[in-house]
C-alpha cells in the first residue's frame, strides 16, 4: 500500500520583487522538484496518495508557468 508523502506548506516569495537570476534558480529548483515528484508517482491512480501527489504537482507546475510569465515579463521591459 502507498504511503502518504508529507508535502510542507511553501513559503513563496514574492516573485514580482525577484530579478532574472533569482527566478532562474527558483525555476530550476521548482523543476527539480517536480522532477522527484516525478520519480514517486503514486501506482493507483484511485487513491488518496494519488490525488495527493497530484494536487502537488498540478501546484508546482503551475508556479513554474508563473515563473516563466515573470521571466517574459522582464524580457519585454
């Protein structure tokens, strides 16, 4: 039986005050992330560890498309 994978609560910075490189790493760090997520991906995809997992993920994907606007968003100033 899966176990439930503890997820911390992040601390998100506020990334309208960050500069390119700092996103650039936040980004990575983010990737990383999901990348071990990846790794452990829960087998039933009916279970509680599974929505979980999933409801992490979708979170940590979407502050990389938050990421990425911010980063586009600089390259247009």
């Amino acid at each position: 039986m899966s176990q439930l994978i503890p997820f911390p609560a992040p601390l998100l910075p506020d990334l309208g005050e960050m500069g390119r490189t700092e996103l650039l790493e936040f980004l990575h760090s983010t990737r990383e992330q999901l990348a071990w997520l990846d790794e452990r991906e829960p087998p039933d995809m009916d279970s509680e560890v599974y929505q979980t997992w999933g409801d992490r993920h979708e979170e940590l994907e979407d502050l990389a498309d938050e990421i990425m606007d911010r980063l586009e968003e600089l390259e247009e100033q």
